[in-house]
C-alpha cells in the first residue's frame, strides 16, 4: 500500500524576486529535474525529481514570493510515495531533496 509523505520548508533570501526566480530556474535545469507546470506570473513551478534505484521519485512545489524589494520567501513542498516496503530507504527522502534544491539555488544565487 503506497502513501505520501511530505515535507516543506520555507526560507527568505536577501536578494530581490526576479533574481531568485531566474535562480530557481537555473537551479531546476542544473539538477536536471523535470517541470510539470510553471506559473511565470504566481512565480510557482511544479517539478519532479529523478528516481533512485531504492525510492520514488519526489514532486517538489516551489513558490516563491517578494516580502520587501531586497527579500524574497522561498517555500517548498515536497510528496514523495512510500510503500511499506520501501519506507525505510525512502525515510526523509523528501527533505534531502529540498535541501539539494537549496543548496543548488545558493550555488546559482552566488553566481
């Protein structure tokens, strides 16, 4: 029996939306994710991660929102289905993901 398991986190950034949006972009296309739906406008883009050979790909929700003209709230949620079988290797799968992602943007954000 397969189930979700989630995760989210949220994050502000010292920087201004357009360059965190562009930076998110460049993010997705570096750890070579796949977008499902991207909303230029709401700044929200739905993407699907690789597969490992022991767990399930992740759906990762990013939204990302300008707080002040130099800040900028990056939230992500992350599904992942887990089956009882795999809920073990799968444990917090989600949340390395997000981290990735962070990791990724602070990288392009640098840049």
């Amino acid at each position: 029996m397969a189930y979700l398991r989630k995760e989210d986190e949220t994050v502000e950034i010292d920087h201004p939306l357009d360059k965190v949006w562009g930076a998110v972009q460049k993010a997705l296309t570096s750890l070579a994710w796949s977008v499902e739906q991207i909303d230029e406008t709401e700044h929200r883009v739905k993407v699907k991660t690789k597969s490992a050979p022991w767990s399930y790909s992740s759906i990762l929700m990013i939204a990302v929102l300008s707080m002040s003209e130099n800040t900028t709230r990056v939230s992500i949620a992350a599904e992942t289905p887990v089956t009882t079988i795999t809920a073990i290797v799968d444990f917090r799968q989600g949340r390395r993901r997000i981290d990735m992602f962070l990791a990724e943007l602070a990288k392009q954000l640098a840049t």
